[in-house]
C-alpha cells in the first residue's frame, strides 16, 4: 500500500487531530507525534487504527527523539510526503513576572521542535518532493501583553518557514506556514467563547477544521507553486477594525 504519508506533531487533539482527519479522508496514512500515549493512541484508533493512523510517542524538544520519531515513520511507512508541524505550548505572564525556564519551555516546543523535525524529515522529503506546513499564529504577526514567549515564539516559526522554504527549494519541497486567529481549542477559555465573535469581522471563532482545510490545501497539487507563504486563518481580524469607534 503506498499511499503518501504526513507526520502531525501534537495530532492528539485541536487543530493537529482536525488535520490528521481531513488527510485520512484523502487517503493519506497519518502519523501522529506526541507526549501523551494515551490520547494519541486514542486519536489513531478514531481515525481507522493501523492501517490509516498511527501514534508514535515523542517530545519535539529532544533531537535524539526527533532523529528515532522519523527514523520509526520510515520503517514503518516506507516515506514521508508532508510534515506538520502543530505541537505547541503556550506560557503568559508579564515579562518583570516571567520565568526563564516557561520562556524556555516555550521557544524550545514551537521554534525549536519545528526546526529539529524540518532538519530530520528533509532528506527523506526531498526524495517525496513533499512539504512542510508550520502551524504558527496571529500571535507572530501581532503581539499583546503577557504573551512574550509565545509571540516571539510563533514570530520566529514564520521567519523559519520562510528560510526552510528557500533553502528546500532547489529540491522542490514546499514550506509554508498557517497562522490560526482565535480557534476553538482547550487554549481558550470558555468564558471568552462568547466575547471573541464580537471582536472577528466575520463573526464566529475558528473551527479546528478551518485550519485543517487550509493544511490540506497546502499540502496539494493545487499550491504546488506556493512556498515560503504565510497564510492567515482569523475570519478578518487581524485585517483592522470593523468600525472606527
């Protein structure tokens, strides 16, 4: 069965198991990289079990494990079509209130994850000629208070892309990059469900599906001349204000 294969980082759950969904409804084998065992292994077998999803357990911080975590998708699936790379974290405080180690918690999962699993699944989709989709966030667009680590964390993801891209080219791999606005994930409390519609142009938050289908677009014959991109998924909010007062 040679069907393409995508690795999602933090597939578990979110925007990452949203993606995992709408690849396995186009054939694509998935495998899912996370920390939690448990929930992973969950998430595969909802998705069709062995022969359409599988999980294998890694911490993107860690390059020994980055190096096995491919090393196992290519024993297992024989190649590697698209990597995503979703897992994130994310640690707010006020900069005079901030911890070192939450700051370097944060920059090691969303810049330094990304990087090590870009560095690791290359040579393998350069034989694909694949792509990278890098999940950042409006937060690397525009920052806001008590957000340092993770705006400055998701700021240089998209500078990431941009560099991947244009040093994968040549091989023709395709890096892009999404960054959600405010999305319907465990990452927003409840209590802002119902104020943040009211500040989007187009009046509801993201569904993780929203972001998946511009994954999935990415990732097709459909952008194959898109590369170094960064493609904003806020229903307009980043775009300005709706009204001047």
């Amino acid at each position: 069965m040679n069907r393409p294969v995508i690795l999602v980082t933090g597939g578990e759950s979110g925007i990452g198991l949203a993606i995992c969904r709408r690849f396995v409804r186009d054939g694509y084998r998935v495998v899912i990289g996370g920390k939690d065992a448990s929930k992973g292994k969950r998430a595969a077998a909802a998705l069709g079990g062995e022969g359409h999803a599988v999980f294998m357990k890694a911490d993107v911080r860690d390059e020994k494990k980055v190096r096995n975590l491919i090393r196992q998708v290519i024993r297992l699936c024989g190649r590697l079509d698209v990597l995503c790379n979703n897992a994130g974290i994310g640690k707010f405080a006020a900069i005079e209130n901030a911890s070192r180690a939450d700051w370097d918690d944060v920059l090691s999962v969303n810049v330094g994850g990304p990087f090590l699993c870009t560095k690791h699944a290359l040579p393998h989709l350069k034989k694909s000629r694949g792509s990278i989709i890098n999940i950042a966030s409006i937060a690397g667009l525009a920052g806001y208070a008590r957000g340092a680590a993770y705006c400055a964390s998701k700021a240089a993801l998209i500078m990431l892309t941009k560099v991947s891209a244009l040093e994968a080219a040549a091989a023709r791999v395709r890096v892009n990059c999404i960054c959600p606005g405010a999305t319907r994930t465990s990452m927003i409390p409840p209590r802002e469900l119902k104020t943040l519609p009211q500040r989007i142009p187009l009046g509801r938050i993201a569904e993780p599906e929203d972001v998946a289908e511009t994954a999935f677009f990415l990732a097709s014959l459909a952008a194959r001349h898109i590369t170094g991109g960064v493609f904003v998924v806020d229903g307009g909010g980043t775009a300005g204000r709706v009204r001047l007062a």
